[in-house]
C-alpha cells in the first residue's frame, strides 16, 4: 500500500473577500475534490459568527491546488457592529 503525497490530499483554500478577506487555510480534500462551499466558524465582536463561502475558481501552484473562495454574504451571519457607540 501506499501512502498518499502531502499535496494529494490537501490544498489552499484562499478567501478574497467578506470578514475573512486576505485569509488562507490548508484543508482536506474530499474523495480528491476541494469543497464546492465552505462554512467557517470566526469571532467578530467577541461573538462567533458562521460565514458562508463558494468556490470561484481553482488552480494549481507548484502542484499543489489553490481554491479561490467568495462570500456569500445572504447565507452568512451579520460581521458588522451594531454597538451604537462605535
């Protein structure tokens, strides 16, 4: 049996916008394939918010893939204040 390369079974996953704008991760990659959607778990404001984001387009860098990831502000909880005083 053989053991799988690093770069088979993982890839970037790269935010471009939304609350985690500039942001990047290693995932997993399912059954070979990167998530078509990603929900993520982030405190802003001190409370834990879930954004949702979907995959705009995929490439690979030096064999290893690359996934560009957009937000999906309408399925995502609000990241903005609401504190009246800010």
């Amino acid at each position: 049996m053989t053991t799988p390369n690093h770069a088979d079974v993982f890839y970037t996953a790269e935010f471009i916008d939304g609350p985690l704008a500039g942001d990047s991760e290693e995932r997993v990659l399912v059954h070979g394939k990167h998530d078509d959607s990603l929900g993520v778990v982030a405190l802003v404001d001190g409370l834990e918010s879930i954004f949702r984001y979907n995959a705009l387009e995929s490439r690979d860098i030096a064999g290893k893939l690359h996934v560009t990831y957009t937000f999906n502000e309408a399925s995502s909880d609000p990241f903005e204040s609401d504190d009246e005083n800010e």
